[in-house]
C-alpha cells in the first residue's frame, strides 16, 4: 500500500480466542436483541452527537489524554478500542514511565492490572468515566503490525451496561465483499465530537480489511467499521487501525 495514501483499515474482529466472562445465554440472547437499528445516511465528514445511551465512546490512560482512542461497544459489558489508549508507538505503557513490551510475539495478551486500573472510558465530550473496568486484552499484537496500526484491544467492565445500544459482531455468516458499503465514526482530537465517513470496501485480506478514500485526521484509532442494512441490522466488521 502506498504509505502517502492514507486510508481507513479496519482489523477484523478477532475475539473469540480472548478469556473474558461470558454473557449468558439469556444475555446473549438480550445483546442480538438490542443490537442497534440501522442508523440513516448522513452527508459525508458531518459530526455526529452521541449521548449516554449510544454505542461509541472515547477510551484513554489517565493523564494522558492526547492518546484518547475512539472505542465502541459490542455487547452491554465488553468495548472493542484500540491499544494507542493505553500504549505508545515504541510499546512503552503510558502508565509506567520505564515498562514496555519488548517484542509481540503473542496475539493476545492481557494489560496487567496495575495499568488497567488507569484506564478510562467516556461517554460524551462531558468527560463521564464508566467505573468499574475487570480486564483489557490485547488482540493481533504482533510486531509486524504494531508500529503502523497498534493493535486492538477488548475491555471488560466490571458490570453490564444496560443503557447501551451496539452493533452485532461480525461471525462466520456475515457476507463482506468488494466495493461493498461500509461506515466509520471516529472522535476528533481532543474529543468534541465525532465525525461519520461512508466508505467502499477495496481489499480484503487475512488479517485487514482496506477501503478508498484518504484520511486527514491524525491519532484516531479505534472506532467502528460498520455496515448497514444488513439480516442484523447494523453489523461491526472491524475497528479504525490507521491515522497518521
């Protein structure tokens, strides 16, 4: 790919292999039940308000708010981000002045818990935090990827949220083809607001998916990749990995 032609990719959603606590069945039934309904076309680049009961959120390290990572959620206890909210490109935590990880080898690997406990999740530019965070897990963190794309990263609270809408998860079903019609949400810098982009699929690969058109914003990873007007409405197909 041409590095000075910046692009929207996407790393597909791989969390099955992740331990966290699974919903149960009634749970999971409620999750696919309460998935969000299709959302209606919005002009290209338009800000996109989001409330308390809305599935995309903004996710950061405490103190470090400059590496706020667009996030969203996939079910009422679990948010699917990215791992620029918790580390920096050379893999250093950015809650420990002198710890990092010095190689991915792994394709995941759980944030250790004294880090976790510095993350935060918000709701709307009012800077409301979700308390109660049980686990981070990193996922696809290996090497070849980390310096372009960081990695994403799923988060456990401690209790479900049952004032949330979120997409369905895509699975083995969910049809994806070239030139197909996707959409993005991202926070802006800073985190005022979130911006929605309509994109087409142009590649599709083992590990990311790729669309057309260049982005400008800088330090935005994490958001949503969805598709609409699907068998299950609004589907998540993979999570912003590129903004330079």
């Amino acid at each position: 790919m041409n590095p000075r032609c910046l692009r929207l990719i996407a790393i597909t959603i791989l969390i099955s292999r992740v331990v966290t606590d699974r919903l149960t069945a009634e749970k999971n039934q409620e999750r696919i039940a309460n998935s969000t309904p299709d959302e209606g076309e919005k002009p290209e680049g338009s800000k996109v308000k989001f409330g308390d009961n809305s599935y995309i959120v903004r996710v950061q390290t405490k103190k470090h708010e400059g590496n706020a990572a667009t996030g969203f959620f996939i079910s009422s206890r679990h948010i699917l981000t990215s791992s620029q909210s918790v580390l920096s490109e050379d893999k250093q935590w950015l809650a420990g002045k002198n710890d990092k990880i010095e190689k991915c080898v792994s394709t995941t690997l759980v944030v250790p818990q004294q880090y976790t406990n510095q993350i935060q999740v918000i709701l709307d530019n009012r800077a409301k935090e979700l308390i109660g965070i049980k686990s981070a897990t990193l996922l696809c963190l290996k090497d070849q990827y980390f310096g372009r794309h960081f990695s994403p990263m799923l988060v456990e609270l401690e209790k479900d949220r049952e004032d949330v809408q979120f997409p369905c998860v895509a699975d083995s079903t969910t049809e994806v083809k070239v030139g197909d019609e996707v959409h993005a949400y991202r926070w802006q810098s800073g985190g005022k607001s979130s911006i929605y982009f309509k994109r087409k699929i142009e590649h599709i690969g083992k590990v990311f998916l790729e669309t057309k058109k260049i982005q400008k914003e800088a330090f935005v990873r994490g958001g949503p990749l969805v598709m609409h007007k699907t068998p299950k409405r609004t589907v998540a197909i993979g999570i912003d990995a590129t903004s330079e």
